[in-house]
C-alpha cells in the first residue's frame, strides 16, 4: 500500500517509515507539514495517510485529514490526543493513540486494507480504534 506519513516528531516518523517499509509498504514522506503533505498527496496519491493530530503550524491533524478526504485520500489519525480524534471522526477512518509501538501500526495495515477495499478484515489489531465498522459481507 502507499501511504503518506505525516509526523511533526522526527524519530517517530523514522521509525514508522522503516517499519512499514520493512512490510512492504511503499511510503512518501513522512513530512511535517500540512502543505508538503497536500502536495505529497496530489502528486503521488497514496492510498492512506497516518496523520498526527498535533503538527508545529497553523493547520493542525484534522483539518489536514479534512482536506485530504476531499481529495479522496482516507487518513488514519496517530495521536495523543484521543479524544479530539473521536470528536472529529467523520474527518479519519480511526485512530492509534500514542503511546504506541509502530508494530502496531504495522499490524493495523492489513485491517485498514481490507476495510479500505470494502472487504471484512481476517485480522484485528487492538490498537487500532475503527471509528466506521468494516462490512459484515466481503464485496465482490
């Protein structure tokens, strides 16, 4: 899958970038930035963004996650700030909260491809908070 990163932390970005890489994701980015994100987004559509709520500019997690649904780009947000991520849920798919392990991303990969392709996911990760039920019947 191509997923987009957006991480103000650059330690975290790294190393989530390695992980998925290691998984066989392709990544773009990570970037810090609302508007290095956008333009990742048009030139490249990535078929999932990991975006933190909280990044150093005026455009924060979720109006980033707005602007990239209108470009038809689902995002998931990556947060320490929960609830701030629930109470914008029409804006992402779910969330991971921080603390986490980039394992745990990596493991919610395959739930979010599923979802993201319409299909129930054989799997689950118990970091990942799915704001939209998957479907209950695989599409065909």
């Amino acid at each position: 899958m191509i997923v987009l990163i957006v991480e103000d932390e650059a330690i975290v970005a790294i190393n989530l970038a390695l992980e998925l890489e290691t998984a066989g994701h392709t990544i773009i980015g990570p970037v810090a930035r609302c508007e290095s994100a956008i333009e990742l987004a048009r030139e490249r559509r990535p078929a999932l963004a990991l975006v933190d709520i909280s990044l150093d500019e005026p455009c924060d997690g979720i109006a980033l996650a707005r602007m990239l649904k209108e470009l038809d780009i689902p995002s998931l947000f990556l947060t320490a700030q929960p609830e701030a991520a629930r109470a914008n849920a029409d804006a992402a798919l779910g969330l991971i909260a921080k603390p986490y392990t980039t394992r745990d991303v990596s493991e919610s990969m395959e739930v979010l491809a599923a979802v993201l392709a319409g299909r129930k996911p054989t799997s689950y990760c118990s970091a990942l908070e799915l704001f939209r039920q998957p479907p209950t019947t695989q599409a065909k």
